[in-house]
C-alpha cells in the first residue's frame, strides 16, 4: 500500500514538473515564418497547407489553401541586402463534394494593383478565409513586405459561378 501511494506521488510529481512552461533564453525571440536554417542565404516562408469548411446557403464549401516559396517566381531583396523567395497559393475549393474552383495565384495576379514599391519589394505572404456575402467567397490576401507589418491587401472574391475578381481591401488599408 506505501508502494503505490509512493509510486502515486511520483507520478504526480512528474505531471507537475512536465506542465510547468520552460523558460529559455529564446522564449523571447521575434517570430519569423522564415525557415531558420538558410544554407544559400536566401529565406523562404514555411510550406502551409489549410483545409477548412463554410456553408454558404444550401452548400457546403470545401476550401484547401497552399503555400509555398518558388525561387522562380522571383527574389526579394530588402534595404539591409536580406534576400527572401516569392511565394505562391494555390486554393482549391469543393462545393458540396464536387471540384468548383482551382488556381494558383502569384503576386503578378495583383500586379495592377500594387504600388511599385510593393510590385519591387513585396512578396505574397498572405491568403485566408475572410467571409461570405451574397453567395460569394471572400479570401484575404496580402502582398507585404519581408519581416514586416506593411502591407497591401486585397479581397479575392469567388463568384457562384466559379468565377474570381480581386479588389483593394480598404478596410484597414496599412500601406500608407
């Protein structure tokens, strides 16, 4: 009986001690969605990947967001000579089960939109779900700058039709 009270407060113990946060010298570091390691100094954002779910009326709306960083689509150079890769999205979207909308989106799809410093220095880094309206799909997307909170965003809208159009998003407009 002492044995499994003592093997009891042990393991109690150890619940203890594996909850408590650790405290390091970099819990206080900037966070990056740059991959740490750069072997050719060249940073690239993470792959990401999102599969979510929205009805708008009677249909349900499989969405699938990627990203990922492509060389080819560019580099990005800053004021301190950091160099970052492009990105690019691809959003794939089911309507009740069946294949509705599919496209890659680069920043040269926003190119008549941005300003040239954002068409020089900017990288699309941004694409997520915002909300529905009038049986259309609104997405968020930004165009920003590496390492920064200056941004240029936008509204992706898919149509019921399956057809796209993209607008300024003026709501909380951060590039000037």
């Amino acid at each position: 009986m002492q044995l499994k009270y003592s093997i009891m407060g042990l393991m109690a113990a150890l619940c203890v001690v594996s909850c408590q946060k650790k405290h390091s010298a970099g819990d206080d570091a900037v966070y990056s969605p740059y991959e740490e390691t750069q072997t050719d100094q060249i940073h690239r954002m993470t792959d990401y990947d999102l599969q979510d779910t929205t009805r708008v009326g009677s249909h349900i709306y499989q969405y699938t967001i990627h990203r990922e960083a492509d060389d080819s689509l560019g580099i990005i150079e800053d004021d301190m000579g950091s160099k970052y890769a492009d990105n690019f999205y691809t959003l794939n979207i089911l309507r009740d089960g069946s294949s509705f909308f599919s496209k890659r989106f680069t920043k040269g799809t926003f190119l008549s939109l941005l300003s040239t410093d954002f068409r020089k220095y900017g990288l699309l880094d941004g694409f997520r779900f915002s909300h529905s309206q009038d049986a259309k799909l609104y997405f968020s997307v930004c165009v920003s700058y590496p390492d920064s909170d200056m941004s240029s965003p936008f509204f992706l809208i898919v149509g019921p039709d399956g057809s796209f159009a993209i607008e300024k998003d003026n709501t909380g407009d951060m590039e000037d």
